[in-house]
C-alpha cells in the first residue's frame, strides 16, 4: 500500500483552479487496494469547497519561518536539509508519511521540501512571449527561471500539457525527459453539469461570438477587437460576450472600444458563476480565442464538451489541441481573425459540423481517460 499526498494551493477560480480540481478528483479515484491518500492545505478558501464535496482533508499552516522563505528563497539547498528541525510547516509534510506528494499549481514547496515530489509546469511563456510584462517583465522572467530551474533539478516526475510543453521544458533547463509526464487539461466538471440558467437572466441576444478570459495583454483582446472593426459594416448585428477579472489589458481594451465605437457589439459580463458557463457556450454561436499563450488551453475543451463550435489561434500546441474539430488563425493578423468571425457567423453549415465534430472529440479525452493516466504516472514514479 502506497500513500500519495496532494497539496492544494490555489484561490477557487481560474484555470489553476480547475486544474487542481481535475487533479484532485483523479487522486481520489486511485484504487483503494494500492493506495491511500492523504489531501492537505493551507488557504481558507478550501475549508467550504472540501466540506462541501465531503472531502476528508488536513489543514497545513505556514508558519513566520515558511512565509519568510518563502519571500526570500534561499539558499535552498539549507531549507531542504534543515527546515525539518526547526520549521512546523516542514514538518507536517514529513510527519504524513507520504511516498509521493502532487504539487498541481507550480508551487515552490515541490522543490523546497525534502518529499519526493510531482511538479506542474502548465507553460513557459516567459521565455517565448517575453513582450508581454505579465510573463516577461524582468522580475518575473527571473522568478520564473529560478523556479522552473529548481521544479527540473529536485522534482521526481513534472506533469505537462502536451508533447510541444514536454519539448520547451527540455530545450529550455535541459530536463531530464524521463521524469517528464504528458498529461493534457481536460474540461471542468462544472461544464457537464445541468442548470437552469436563462439567458434572460444576463440580458444577452440570442445570436453572439464567445470569448471567455481574464483580460490580459495576452489574451488579445485588442485584436479581437481591431478585427471586429473590419467586419462590423458587413455584419451590423454581430456580437461578442466576454466574461472575466479585469487585469493589465482592460483599461486600454475599454479605450480602443470607445475609440472605434464598437460600445454595442461587445457585451462585458463581470462575473458568471461556474454553473452557468455550460450554458454561455451552449447558447454562443462560436467560442473565438485569439490568445497568444500555450501551449494548450481550456476553453476549446469546454466548447467541444458543449457542442460550441471552436476557433482559436494557430500558436504552440493549440493546432495539436484543435486539430480538425475548430478552426485556426494567425492571432497577429485582425484579417485572418475578421475573416474567422465572418465565417462562423455567416455559415450555419459550418457551425453544425464543426458542433457535431466538437462534441465527438470531447468524448475521446475526459476525467476517466485523466484519471487513468495520472494512475499509470503515479505508479512509473513508485
């Protein structure tokens, strides 16, 4: 009998969220006749969720000691061999027995405790999308590297997104590919989950373009928006719905908007529960991504599960992601995106095959194929 540990660490939003949860619900399916689990945590934000799912879980608190390493960060190699003297945070862990702990938020203490550790490394975009300050600023390019660099020396397996993201962690600190583990994202279970939800409920029309993320530079939203600008003549009643927390790309979003008059194609929606996000996809003519970021992401996977038929940028993994399910574009052109608009709005064929294609396509990777190959990792590593 094996013990595996899992340390959640992430605020209950957002894709780390989900990936957690995905995770989570993949240590708890592992056979009870192998394995034994023990889930822990620090953030009051878990206490409700875990109560709620029924989740039996111990509470893991930083201590004065662990939040000062934690801002400081070395040396490391000191933490690793003596934190267990004299730090309870430390200790804690050590003290569950546990054969292999799962880190699922790129979190620093995969490396900095002296535990035998499943690292995350969901991209690393701060090298190849260095233009953008939220990955590349020069603070955060350094963090980054230190980070990646000790998840790649001290981890004993690092669980990536897909072939592309298992090929930049190698080229990049020269990772030892035997301790790499392709492990794709797979859609939230809230997406398979019934509601009631009316669209009256958020006054939106009955015909709309999709586009669900957090307004990051990024994102490129202001592409989207540029692209619009080329189209809006030809197509008077389009519209595009995006949810999510503003941040460094929505004060000039908001400005490019009013500048090109576009105030009545775009809908803004504050704040969607997860419940009702199945809905907003069911009911949206196309989900649009033109990010810049991989390799991988998540929304095309909730659009295919939800019958949305699904174009994104043609960058990193996301064409391996895609494949011949949606449609792809060059994110840095607004014609080539203007163009995709004009075709999923204009071309109802389109739209069903590429519905009919989305949904078969969700069905060949969902939580039990997940669940399965995060058994089969977790035993190469033991």
């Amino acid at each position: 009998m094996k013990k595996i540990g899992l340390y959640l660490d992430s605020p209950l939003r957002g894709g780390t969220f989900q990936y957690n949860q995905a995770i989570l619900d993949a240590v708890l399916d592992l056979p009870d006749n192998q394995f034994e689990y023990q889930i822990a945590y620090t953030s009051d934000l878990w206490d409700d969720y875990l109560k709620k799912e029924n989740i039996s879980a111990v509470r893991i608190n930083r201590t004065y000691v662990s939040r000062l390493w934690f801002q400081i960060r070395s040396p490391l190699i000191f933490w690793r061999n003596y934190s267990k003297f004299f730090d309870l945070f430390t200790k804690s862990f050590i003290e569950q027995n546990c054969d292999l702990w799962i880190f699922p938020s790129q979190d620093i203490w995969s490396y900095s405790l002296p535990i035998n550790s499943i690292s995350t490394v969901h991209d690393l975009m701060h090298r190849y999308e260095k233009n953008f300050p939220e990955a590349g600023s020069k603070k955060e390019y350094l963090f980054r590297e230190i980070h990646y660099e000790r998840t790649c020396k001290y981890s004993k397996g690092i669980l990536v997104d897909s072939e592309l993201g298992k090929q930049q962690l190698v080229e990049s600190y020269n990772a030892n590919e035997s301790k790499i583990f392709i492990l794709p994202f797979i859609a939230p279970k809230y997406i398979f989950e019934e509601n009631d939800v009316d669209l009256a409920d958020y006054d939106l029309p009955k015909k709309y373009i999709f586009y669900p993320a957090q307004f990051w530079e990024h994102k490129n939203h202001k592409g989207l928006v540029n692209a619009v600008s080329l189209i809006i003549n030809k197509l008077p009643d389009l519209k595009v719905v995006l949810v999510g927390a503003p941040n460094n790309g929505y004060k000039e979003l908001i400005q490019l908007i009013g500048k090109m008059n576009l105030q009545n194609v775009f809908i803004f929606l504050d704040h969607v529960p997860d419940k009702h996000m199945s809905t907003l996809y069911k009911n949206a003519r196309a989900l649009i991504m033109p990010t810049f970021f991989g390799p991988t992401n998540i929304p095309p996977l909730e659009a295919f599960a939800t019958g949305c038929p699904v174009a994104v940028s043609n960058v990193y993994a996301m064409p391996e992601q895609v494949g011949e399910t949606g449609l792809l574009f060059d994110p840095r052109s607004p014609e080539d995106i203007a163009n995709t608009i004009h075709n999923l709005w204009t071309d109802d064929n389109l739209v069903k095959r590429l519905s009919e294609k989305g949904i078969k396509k969700s069905t060949k990777w969902r939580k039990d194929h997940f669940n399965s190959e995060l058994l089969n990792i977790v035993n190469q590593l033991l």
